[in-house]
C-alpha cells in the first residue's frame, strides 16, 4: 500500500510517522523528510537551550516508536518508505551538535543521508533485526551518530 492524503490525516501517528505529509513524495522520501527537519529544527533550536532541545528529540524518539509503529501496521510494512519521522528525529539530533553555518548543515545533511542509505556495519545488522517502531528509530539513530562522529572530527581537525 502507498500512504495519500487519505492515509496521512486518518490518525495523528500515520501524519507524525509520514513527517506531516513529506514522507509522501514519489521519490526519495527519506531525502525529503531530512529537508523537512532542517526548517524545525530551526524553529526549535532558536527558542530551546540545548538541554531542552535535548528533551525534545528524546521525546521526539519516543513518540517516533509508537507512530512508525502504528503506521508501519496501518501500511503492512514496518519500515515502509514513506515512515520519515525517525529520519526527522535524526537529523535533529545530527544538528543539535552540528556547528552553526550553512556548509555546516550541508555537510550533516549530506553525511547522515550517506549513513542511513549505505547502512554500514552496526546500521544495516540492526535494520535486519530489528522490527516495529523501536526498529525503525534506531537504525536512524546510529546513522546520526556516525554522520556526528565525523562532523565533530572535521571540527576538529579544522
């Protein structure tokens, strides 16, 4: 099955797991629920200090376990492409510790789309392991952490 319109607005965690409506592009939802990030995350990190902005994606974690879930279920397939929330949640977390400045941003961007896509080892044995919403978040989380790994060495050596 293909998530609509119909499917986006028929329960609240189909319209979060869908990252409210970007995770319904014909083509690469996954780079398109990554774009959808960077604007709230924006939004988010100019009004929150970090440990609130912490709090935030913690929740944002949380909340992405039950809806992918409930969407994967609704959709027939636990990770089904359209589900972009836990790439929403990654790349906030991604940014949280990301410098400020737009080739900054272009760079954790393009490095946790690289993860998350090639799945290198631990990303890929946990994908094929793990299932339901829990599943879904974590494979993203590691590909942000690896995206971070490298950002903070750049930093770094910069």
């Amino acid at each position: 099955m293909n998530p609509d319109l119909r499917f986006l607005v028929a329960h609240p965690a189909h319209f979060l797991a869908l990252g409210f409506g970007s995770g319904l592009a014909p083509k690469a939802p996954g780079t398109f629920g990554t774009l959808a990030a960077l604007p709230l995350f924006w939004l988010l990190q100019s009004s929150l200090n970090l440990p609130a902005l912490l709090a935030v994606i913690a929740a944002g974690f949380v909340l992405g376990i039950w809806a992918c879930a409930v969407a994967g279920r609704s959709l027939g397939v636990s990770d089904h492409g359209g589900i972009v929330w836990d790439e929403i949640v990654a790349m906030w977390l991604v940014l949280a510790f990301t410098p400020a400045g737009w080739l900054w941003w272009l760079a954790a961007f393009g490095l946790f789309r690289f993860f998350d896509i090639l799945k290198p080892w631990p990303i890929g044995f946990f994908d094929a392991r793990l299932k339901g919403g829990f599943g879904v978040m974590f494979d993203d989380l590691l590909a942000a952490l690896y995206a971070l790994l490298l950002i903070k060495g750049w930093q770094w050596l910069a």
